[in-house]
C-alpha cells in the first residue's frame, strides 16, 4: 500500500471515529434536554396547581369580605333610617 494511500485510510478511519463519538454524544444531550423537559414540566404543572388554590382562596376571601361589607351597609343603613325617624 502506498503512503498516500495508507494516509487517506488513517484520515477516513479518524472521521469516522470522530463522527461516530460526535453522533453519540449529541444524542446523550438530547436524552438529558429531555429530561429535564419533564422535569421543568412537573414543576409548572404543581406551580400552575397552586396558583390556581391561590386565586380560589382569594376568590373565597372577596366573596366574604363582600359580603360583611354589604351587611355593614346594610346595618348602617338600617341605623341612619331609625335616626331619622327620632
């Protein structure tokens, strides 16, 4: 085999040692970007869960504080009505 020949055989036996290693690692960092998508969307499903228990609880605290603001209405309304009849 000539020298040129055995040079070219080295250089192609190399690109594809290198191509091959390249190939395998690529796909180690897509396996592991994967991953940790999954791991990202776990953690905005249980964010999105207590947001959505926060904006519940506060609905809950609107509706009861409506509510004993219209019955304090209520009350001094009903006052102010009695006072005017004295």
């Amino acid at each position: 085999m000539s020298t040129v020949s055995k040079v070219v055989l080295g250089v192609s036996a190399v690109l594809t040692a290198g191509t091959v290693a390249g190939v395998h690692l690529r796909q180690k960092q897509e396996r592991e970007r994967l991953r940790e998508g999954v791991y990202r969307d776990l953690e905005r499903q249980e964010r999105k869960k207590e947001n959505i228990r926060i904006l519940e609880e506060q609905i809950s605290l609107t509706k009861k504080l409506e509510a004993e603001r219209l019955g304090q209405t209520t009350l001094s309304s009903g006052s102010s009505q009695r006072a005017g009849k004295q």
